[in-house]
C-alpha cells in the first residue's frame, strides 16, 4: 500500500514539475495551443495510473500486491475533477437534495493487472457539494451480532447530510461506532469528504 | 468476518486434469491461506486447471481476492499478471460475485455459471 502511494504521488509530482515548465515555455508543451490544462490533467492521471499499475503489476507480482484506488484532480476555482476510480468503492459527490451522483469504477484494482486500462471520467464539484469517498471497512464495518453497516446506511446518511465536511465526517463516524459496539473490526474505517463552499 | 471456510475437492480427468474447488464459508484474511494451501496440494498432485465453485461464499475480501491471484500465478507462472488460461470461476454468490465486478477481477478472470459450461471452456 505504502509503494503504490509513493508511486503515485512521485509519478504526479513529474507531471507537476512539467507542468510547471510548460507554465515558464509555454513552447515546450507538446499540447496543441487551443487546449486548456484539463487536457495536461488527464494526462497526468493515464501517465499515474498506468506507470504505478505496471510498475508494482510486473516488479512485485508474485505477491499478489493490490489496491484499490480514487485518484483524481480537483479544480478548486471551477470545481472540474478528472478522476480515475481503479477498483474502489463508489465515490458520492451530495448536496443539500442528497446524493447528485455516484463515481463508479473506470478501471480494475492497481497492481496485479499488468497492461489494464483504466477510462478518465470528468466531473463537477458544484458549489455547496461535497465529494465523499470512503474504504470498505465503513460498509463492511460489523456489530457483535455480525450484521454489516451497510452503503444502504451510509447512503442514507448523505441523504441528510448537512453542514461542513468535518460535520459531515463526525456524523458517519458516530453512526457507525453507536453501530458496531465493542465488537472487533477486521478492517480499517477510512474516510475523506471535500466541500466545496457555498457562494 | 469470522468462520471457516470448508473446501471440498474432486477431480474430473478427462482430456485435461482439473480439480474443482467447492467453498462454502467466507473467503478472507482469516481463510485465504487454506485456499492457497488446497490449492497448492491439487496442483502438486497433478491438477492442470483449477475450478473454484463459489456459490457458496458468503463473504468475499481483498483477502481472499489475493488468494485467488496467488492461485493464477501458482497454475501459470510465466503468465505473470496477465490472465490465467487455467483457472476458472464458476456460481459466484451475489456478495462474491459483487467484489468481482467492482474490483475488476471479472475482466481477468473467466466467470462461468456452471461447471459443466466451465470444463467445456477448456
């Protein structure tokens, strides 16, 4: 897990670092003129998710390493997001009238595919919307009587969901500990949630 | 997830020798190694192909998913993180069958509804 993080993250850094010096020589981008930086974004993330997937798929394959994952590039001034979703659970993007829409998978798991492809799906955050992404051990979070959490539950948490990200991150976490008790987790309970404000 | 995970193991030696794997239980951290263990033995006592009837898995994790790797890497060693030729998937369970699609195993891995239509694919 800690690789395929380090990979992506370097992987993206190149691709910022080239950025940038396309940014000072506008001449060196190999991106014809009348695209905007969306297009070097989806680049970024086929050039991340493919070199970190075959990278870790043909270098450790024998151990059978895997991970789901939700990369993805958020504009913070428009809201646009360019996202890759290899393998991972869905990923919400709600509102005040509840879930919008749902981020499923363009592609499998990272790290034992060698060669997979993986589709770029674009997206917007909308003002007052919040992108919420999660790991199974939320929905598969279980009670002492071995009944899971549920996405059911968890959906129906978004569909009330109101104030900040934090808010937000503090009620799920308080409905799935009132939910499990005592009772040992197999699985880590990972979650993120991004707002963005409302104007 | 807690619990067993129970293999029953039987061969059809025909053209081919496949070994068909019929696990009921759930298939996680706490089981994987026994389906890597079985697996190995069926293999080391001949088995070309490996069936895994799964119709009755009642839970499925990245666990168990890398178990089931580790087997096609096991049946086909010069084939590394490509698909298997030799293993086949057949009946999962709805919970089983759902880790399959959303993890995108399903792409790689050869899903059948029945063993008969699986050992046909051969």
């Amino acid at each position: 897990m800690t690789l395929l993080r380090r990979l992506i993250r370097a992987t993206a850094q190149v691709m910022k670092v080239r950025a940038w010096a396309v940014d000072q020589d506008p001449a060196q981008s190999a991106l014809p003129e009348d695209q905007d930086c969306g297009a070097l974004a989806r680049e970024t993330l086929a050039n991340t998710v493919s070199l970190t997937n075959n990278y870790v798929a043909t270098t450790h394959n024998k151990t059978s390493m895997f991970a789901s994952v939700f990369v993805g590039l958020l504009d913070t001034k428009t809201g646009a997001l360019d996202y890759v979703n290899a393998g991972h659970e869905e990923t919400y993007i709600s509102g005040e009238n509840g879930i919008r829409q749902t981020l499923t998978t363009t592609g499998p798991v990272l790290g034992i595919f060698a060669g997979a492809s993986h589709d770029i799906a674009s997206s917007t955050l909308e003002p007052g919307e919040t992108l919420v992404l999660y790991t199974d051990g939320v929905p598969e979070a279980t009670n002492a009587s071995g009944e899971q959490f549920s996405e059911e539950r968890l959906r129906s948490l978004l569909e009330s969901s109101q104030g900040s990200a934090r808010d937000l991150m503090k009620m799920i976490v308080c409905s799935v500990t009132d939910f499990t008790g005592d009772a040992p987790q197999h699985d880590d309970i990972t979650m993120l949630a991004s707002k963005r404000q409302a104007v | 997830m807690s619990g067993n995970l129970e293999i029953g193991i039987s061969r059809e030696d025909g053209d081919k020798a496949v070994a068909i794997m019929r696990l009921t239980g759930p298939l996680d951290a706490n089981t994987q190694g026994t389906l890597e263990e079985k697996a190995r033995e069926a293999i080391d006592g001949g088995a070309e192909y490996l069936l895994l009837d799964m119709s009755a898995v009642e839970y499925l994790g990245s666990a168990g998913m890398r178990a089931i790797h580790a087997i096609t890497t096991m049946l086909s060693p010069d084939e590394p993180g490509m698909r298997s030729s030799r293993l086949r998937v057949v009946s999962p369970s709805p919970a089983a069958a759902k880790i399959f699609k959303t993890l995108g195993f399903d792409t790689f891995i050869d899903i059948h509804n029945n063993v008969d239509e699986a050992i046909a694919s051969l």
